[in-house]
C-alpha cells in the first residue's frame, strides 16, 4: 500500500528525515517509536503533504501512485487520514457541515454522487456510536469548547466517517486518561480491515496493549534504525531507547 524510499525532509533549512525506508501492505498497523525530535511527526507531515515540510530526496508510492506530485487534498481524496496530535478548533463550522462537505468532496473524487442529507445523517448516528461521541458534539463547531478526550474522539469519528484506507495516528494517546484512551483504541480498532493500514506514532507501551502493532519502528535523529515484531514496544518500555542506540552505534 505505502512505500518510503530513501525519504530525506527538511524544515526552514534543517534536516530533519535522513533516509526513511519503510513498507507497508494491506492490513498492516506499524507503530513508530523514538525520542522527542526524532522525525516521527515529520514522517506524518510529509506523507499528507504539509506545506511546511520540504522533500528534498526519495520517493513516497501509495497505491502505485506517487504521492509526492499530489496536492493534500488530494492525498486526502485518494484515502490518507492525518488524526492530529493536536486538533485544532474551527468556531463558526458546524461538526455536521464540516464532515457532509468532506465526505462529498471524496465522493466526488470517486466519481460519486453526494450523499442525500436523510442518509449522511443516519450514517453519522452509526459512526458516532463507534467512539461514543455526545450527538451534541456534532451540533457545535469544530472541536470548539471539546475536551482533550472529546477531540481525539472527534478525530476517530472523522476516520470513521471518511474510510480511509490509509490513517495515521500521530500521539493521539497524548493527555487521554485511561477511559478515553481505551475507547479511542477500541473505535480505531473496530475500523480495521484487511484492506486498511496505520502508521500510529506513540511514546508509550499502553496505547500498543490496546491497538496490536504488526511491526514497531525505532525513529531515531531521522532514521528508521531498529525493526522488529509487537515484543520490541514491551523492551523498550523497560528499558528506554539507550540500548538501541548502543546497538546502531549511535
């Protein structure tokens, strides 16, 4: 589904992705570990196209097309979902417009017609039942006045409505306590297909215990610099990022 191929990114000038390579099939959630300033929300970025960001080097090919020539919107439309580290609010756009407006905008690109209002909503009903989001949620703005639970919510519902194929899950473990947490997990997990994949980017072992990786990655000073199964997260929750380091000969 996704390829990564000699990725190296920078931000105002620095070097930030040294050399990303990275495969992902079909069905598969990878997790990205690593040290605060690593790359690891750089990685994201750079995959859903933020501006900011500049590719100096290699390739990224999803789906056998090259992401890289596509606009974010595009990449959106063509199925890669970005749930933000942190969400940003947007007063005066109502939960419902926003989502109808994005929904039928991939519609379009699929060369769909726009849903009909009686169906959008009771599609909402059922996707809202998936993370446990108040239906009053979705009469207010964007995420505005939402707790930090409530926004990261928010942001599985929004996968939930748009069927992604592709989603990354940039720390939205970050400020959830132990109930949010679980039911965050619980909406993305009851989202995964065979046909969909996941880039979940964490610190920490307790979001993993939730979401079952495939395969963890160490990101460390912009390089992918260990690989390995689900029992990697649990070594380095006891024993931290040192020893790995020691390994690379970093």
């Amino acid at each position: 589904m996704l390829e990564i191929k000699n990725l190296h990114a920078s931000v105002n000038g620095k070097e930030i992705l040294k050399g990303i390579n990275l495969t992902i099939n079909d069905g598969e959630v990878h997790a990205v570990m690593g040290t605060n300033g690593a790359g690891k929300s750089t990685l994201s970025n750079v995959i859903v196209g933020n501006p900011a960001y500049e590719v100096t080097q290699g390739e990224i090919i999803f789906n056998g097309k090259n992401l890289l020539e596509m606009k974010p919107e595009e990449r959106a439309q063509e199925g890669i979902f970005l749930s933000f580290q942190q969400p940003v609010e947007i007063p005066g756009v109502s939960m419902t417009n926003f989502m109808r407006a994005a929904l039928n905008a991939k519609r379009k690109h699929q060369g769909l017609e726009p849903l009909p209002a009686g169906d959008f909503l009771k599609l909402m009903r059922e996707k809202r039942k998936i993370v446990e989001l108040d239906s009053k949620l979705a009469n207010r703005s964007v995420n505005e006045g939402f707790s930090g639970g409530e926004k990261k919510r928010n942001e599985i519902f929004q996968m939930a409505m748009l069927e992604p194929t592709f989603s990354i899950l940039d720390e939205t473990d970050s400020g959830l306590d132990v109930d949010a947490l679980r039911i965050v997990a619980e909406g993305f997990t009851k989202l995964r297909t065979p046909q969909t994949s996941a880039i979940v980017i964490t610190h920490y072992q307790r979001l993993l215990d939730y979401l079952k990786p495939d395969i963890i990655h160490v990101l460390i000073d912009g390089r992918i610099i260990k690989t390995a199964g689900p029992e990697l997260a649990l070594e380095i929750e006891e024993r931290g990022f040192d020893w790995i380091k020691e390994e690379a000969g970093i």
